[in-house]
C-alpha cells in the first residue's frame, strides 16, 4: 500500500508546517500543521503500516497561555476504528468525548488535555506549554501531570538555511520520559525513538545527528538509573526457607537453600544441610516460591523496555525482530549501563513490497536472502524470522542456507503460503497461532499481508475443528518435523476480545498500577468488531485454546511468548495457558527450562541448579497452584545482582506491589 499523500490546508490557512514521518527508516507517512488566521491549528496526519495505521484531521483551539480549549479530531485510529474525539474547556469547566470515554471536570487551574487519538503536533503543543508554565509542570487531563526538562541545544543547516533545535525531555507520559525536539520558536521539528521518526520535511538529514545527541542523553539517564536500582553482592549471598520450584521435575520442594556467589549458583540443598559462607548476605524467603527467572520468547525491545521486564520477572527475552547491529545496542543490559534483560536474537528478513514488514533487511532473489542469513549468523543471531512479503521461492533458500549455519527457521507464512508448506520448506517454528488457523482457511485469504490476517481468524476460527482428521494430520506433520509453535495467545486475546472503554484481560491484573496515561492506553479496545459479531471474535480465543492443548497432545513443543507490552504481558499468557488445560507446573517449566533449551542455554540457565547463572524470582505465594501469582514479586535476581521490584516499578511510574497490596 502506497504511502499516503498530504493533504492540502484548508483555505485561511496563514502558514504550514510540513512533516515526514517514517518507520525503520521507510517513509510511512506525513503531518502538517495548518496555522489559520484565527490562530487554530488543522493538523492532517496519517501514516501505513502494513495496511493499518491512523488517518487524522485535527481542529486545535490554543489559549493565550498555549494550553488547549477545544479539540476535534476525526478519522480512524491505527487499526481503523473510527475517531471522533472532542475536547473543549469553557467557563472553568473541562469536557471530553473520545472512543474510550467521556467526562466532565471543573479545571480552576492551568491544565492540558492530552487526546485519546492525537498527532504528534499535540506533544509538541504541551512542550511548549511546559516550557512556558511555573516549575515547567503541568497536570494532565483526564490525569496525570507532566513535567519538562531542556537536555541541550544544536543547530543544523540544511544547505538553505540554518535552524536551532533544543532537545526536551517530557515526563509523566509513560513508563520513561519521552524526548522531543523544538525550534527557535518553540514548535515541534522531530520526535523520534528506535521504530518511527518525525521530523520537518527537508531536514532528514538532521536526524543523524539529533539522534546521535538524544541517544547520549538518554544513555547518560538509563546508567544513572541502572546505578540506582541495581546492587551486586560482592560476596557470597544465601537465600533460605525457600519453596524451590524445580523445572526439571515440575515440583515444589519446600525448606530449600540456595548459594550463589557472584553471577553462580554454587549449592542447592535441604535447609540446615549446606554450610553457609562467612560473611555472607542471608535472604530469607520464609517459604515463599524460589523460580528460575522466566523466559518471554516473543520480545520487540528497546532500551527503554529494559526495566518493565525486569519489573515483572522477566530475566531473559528472545527479540524477534533483530537487524545485525542490534545485539551491539542492547548488550548495555549485561553492564551497569542500562536495566534490561539477557536477550538471545532472532533476526527479520522480508520480501520488497507495499506491505514489507519493520525491517531494513530485505530481500528479493536469492543471492540477497542467503548474503542476509550469512549477516545474521555473522552477528550470533539463533534464528531466522521470515515475514509475510517474501517471496515463497526463496523460503527454501532461506532454510537452507540457515539450517547450513547451524540456525533455526520460522516467524509468519508468508502471503500465498500455508503453514504445510512453509514447514515442508525448511520451518522450524511458526510464530503466532493465527498461523496455524489460515492454514485451514486458505479458501477465504491468501494475501496474509494485511490485518486479513487477523481479521479472517476472528471470524472463521469456529469452522477450524481441532479434533478433525486434516488438523491431525497436520500436527502430526509439526511433530514430525520437530517444529515448536509460539502461539502469542495474549495477542489474540487483545485483538479478539478486548473493547473500548474496558481494560482488557490481559493486564486487568495489574491496570491500577500502571501511569494514568498508559492505563488510558488499554481501554482503546482490539480489532474493530462488525455488527453481530462480538460473540464469534471471542470464540475465535476459545479456538485458539482448543488447539493449544491438540498441539499438545500431538507431542507438538510449544513456548511462552507474548508480542505484547514487555514483561507484565507474560502472566496473562500462562494463565491463558492453564485456562486451556495445561497444569501450572508445566506452564512453568515452558517458561523457563522449555525456553533455555530451545534457544540452546540450558546449561546455564532454565533451572536452579549448581554451575547455573544466578537468574531468579522470589514470589509471595505458590504459581505451580496458581501461575498468576508470579505477579506477587519480591525480588528478582538477575547474573547475581539483585533488583527489588517495587523501587523498580517506582522508577517506571508504577505502583509498588506493596503500595497495591500482595
């Protein structure tokens, strides 16, 4: 699908500001700011991103202190919901309307409302507010409050004329401040992170060095947050009275020891049975669960992602969606210079095209996919994730050229493939379930390239029986080829049955904690769901349940994996898991022995276990009964250094475990 065009300001238009927007370096898209005599901004943005993304058109009614007093946006959001959102404020009193909710609240003060479905030109709009308001705070409508911090100051010349640009930071928005660019006049000129980019149309190539700068200034943040919530014993440490979960066994083993020294476990044993090192740290669990630190095998980090996983127990992560230069970014994880997990990576590779995935690395003959695969090894990548534009021919070569370097193959089908033939191909894993349903839903899409993908499942998952011959055949097929299935049930579930205006399951759990803002966020709902068809979206989960435990019981592996917000994401899909059939005790071993042995580190990790790294949780309560409660943290341990994970979910504008009661 072609990028989309501008659209052109509307008549009185005074002055325009244009934008290009572009994600992994493809342009995707545009904004432009239209300033009309009245002073009110008409922002048109849009961008496509495989078919999905926003199309905008805002009205933007400033007061003399630039704090908004009427908004109208119409259009439809990234999924293609519709937008009609409406903000104003009018003698003292704030109203709102957008697809989530509606509210009304007496504002005596200077207060900003941040838009359900906005354009970028709002963060730009509040970080000017901010510049300008006493102490540079703000707070936030429907809640919330902002503040603003000037990190430094560049000037750029673009062959024509020479602009000076101050990089802001803005927190209270999310988990970590968002960074933004300003001009001399106080208006937006970029806003960038690793995945998408805005920036004033014929200044691209400014973004070079703007990046280079904001990324020291973010670094120089995350190293003085690691060095804040991240303590490594110097000595030996001893955890005692522990219910030790044994991933081997699938067990609990009550009044259990565990030693570690450094990055090492050294000994594991009966309390009272182990000498206990002079001068030694004691940790002392009063039988609350040990567990190997747990595995989401479906990742998309950054370096801002670090700390939610490890906030939620999440000690080791697979990125699915790597490019060479990745393993290079994210190895601050493993020093003092940024929180974040042990990541193993799987690289991306996709066919040229209209609809090609977020990725720089694609391919269209067979010199290119093999040159890519030898890049991908060369950079200690263990698997090769194919997406939906490539070419059918070249899966083979694909798996050949891996498989010769010792790699794994899978990811999406590719469009005008099924899942049969993508395992008889050379796959050795297929990610997401959906997957496995167009498999057997070849006869109504082929071209899995757009949300049809989604969309076909939803709607047709009922007429898919998992106990019928050809499905059996089909796992019997995986098991034959040793292929492991990452289903992503946490996923669907979102897509299928979250609505708007209600949290959805997934993060029911834990919504209350998060920052207003990102709570907001979950209440935008899933897939557009067309008239009569609500129950049937829902059973589309159910199904995929059902075939959950078929691909269990055909001997099929499958593992836990999320595609969803890092770390808090994962105990929704085990419980997803249990729900379906599968007993706790197993779930958890998928997610942490299953998971080191697929990506080859059960030698050091997956269990606790002497000569295994020190990577564990402590839990207040039992998961092998109830796998939900490994949300209950007491502490993570990760290469030995221990992280309490209220002060880290202090840091990330969560509410504390304690704060929100065990």
């Amino acid at each position: 699908m072609a990028v989309p065009q501008p659209i052109a300001c509307p008549a009185g238009t005074r002055s325009n500001r244009e934008y290009e927007f572009y994600l992994m370096g493809s342009r995707a898209g545009y904004q432009t700011v239209c300033l009309q005599a009245d002073g009110t901004r008409v922002v048109h943005f849009a961008f496509n991103d495989r078919g999905r993304g926003p199309v905008l058109t805002s009205k933007i009614q400033l007061d003399a202190k630039g704090l908004p007093v009427a908004i109208a946006t119409d259009g439809n959001d990234y999924l293609k919901s519709p937008v009609a959102e409406r903000f104003t404020r009018v003698a003292g009193t704030a109203t709102w309307r957008n697809s989530v909710e509606s509210g009304t609240q007496p504002v005596a003060g200077a207060a900003f409302y941040v838009s359900q479905s906005g354009s970028f030109e709002e963060i730009g709009v509040l970080a000017r507010a901010l510049r300008d308001a006493p102490g540079r705070k703000l707070p936030l409508l429907p809640q919330g409050e902002a503040d603003l911090q000037q990190l430094s100051q560049l000037t750029f010349s673009n062959g024509r004329t020479s602009r000076q640009v101050s990089l802001y930071s803005i927190g209270g928005l999310g988990f970590q401040p968002t960074s933004l660019w300003l001009d001399e006049d106080g208006e937006l000129f970029a806003t960038f992170d690793s995945f998408s980019a805005l920036v004033r149309e014929g200044w691209q190539d400014s973004l070079t060095p703007m990046r280079a700068e904001q990324d020291a200034q973010e670094a120089r943040r995350r190293t003085a947050q690691a060095r804040a919530l991240r303590r490594a014993p110097t000595g030996p440490v001893v955890i005692e009275h522990a219910n030790l979960f044994d991933s081997e066994k699938m067990t609990m083993r009550p009044g259990t020891t565990v030693i570690f020294v450094q990055q090492r476990i050294v000994a594991v044993g009966p309390d009272g049975s182990l000498p206990i090192p002079a001068g030694a740290e004691r940790i002392d669990a009063a039988g609350r669960a040990l567990l190997p630190g747990l595995w989401d095998l479906h990742t998309h980090p950054d370096l801002d992602s670090g700390p939610l996983f490890l906030a939620a127990g999440v000690t080791s992560i697979r990125d699915m969606a790597a490019e060479p230069e990745k393993p290079g970014l994210l190895r601050v994880f493993d020093t003092n210079e940024a929180l974040g997990p042990r990541v193993v990576f799987a690289g991306i590779i996709d066919g040229r095209g209209p609809f090609q995935g977020p990725t720089k690395v694609l391919v269209s003959d067979e010199a290119e996919a093999r040159k890519a695969v030898q890049a991908m090894r060369a950079a200690g990548f263990g698997l090769v994730k194919i997406y939906s534009s490539m070419d059918t021919k070249l899966v083979p070569v694909i798996a050949d050229e891996a498989h010769k370097a010792g790699m794994r193959v899978g990811g999406h089908v590719p469009a005008f493939m099924t899942a049969e033939q993508a395992v008889l191909a050379g796959y050795d894993e297929i990610q997401h379930m959906n997957m496995v349903f167009l498999n057997f839903l070849y006869d109504k899409v082929q071209d899995t390239r757009t949300p049809a993908r989604f969309t076909a499942v939803a709607e047709n998952a009922s007429s898919v029986d998992p106990q019928s011959p050809r499905v059996q055949a089909f796992l019997q097929l995986l098991k034959q080829r040793h292929v492991t299935l990452d289903p992503t049930l946490v996923t669907f579930e979102s897509l299928f049955t979250d609505r708007p205006g209600v949290v959805g399951a997934g993060l029911a759990a834990v919504a209350d904690r998060l920052p207003p803002l990102v709570r907001r966020s979950l209440l935008e709902g899933g897939l557009p769901v067309p008239d009569g068809m609500d129950a049937t979206y829902r059973h589309a989960l159910t199904q995929m349940q059902r075939m959950l435990m078929a691909v269990r019981s055909a001997g099929v592996p499958f593992v836990a994996g999320t595609d969803a917000m890092p770390g808090f994401m994962l105990p929704r899909e085990l419980e997803l898991y249990v729900e379906a059939g599968v007993p706790a005790p197993e779930v958890l071993r998928i997610a942490t022995l299953d998971a080191a042995r697929l990506v080859g580190r059960e030698g050091e990790l997956g269990s606790i276990a002497p000569g295994k790294l020190a990577d564990m949780i402590l839990v207040d309560g039992d998961p092998s009964r109830n796998v939900g409660d490994v949300r209950r943290l007491q502490l993570v341990i990760k290469d030995g250094a221990l992280f309490d994970p209220d002060a880290l979910c202090r840091a990330l504008g969560i509410q504390p475990i304690a704060a929100a009661g065990r």
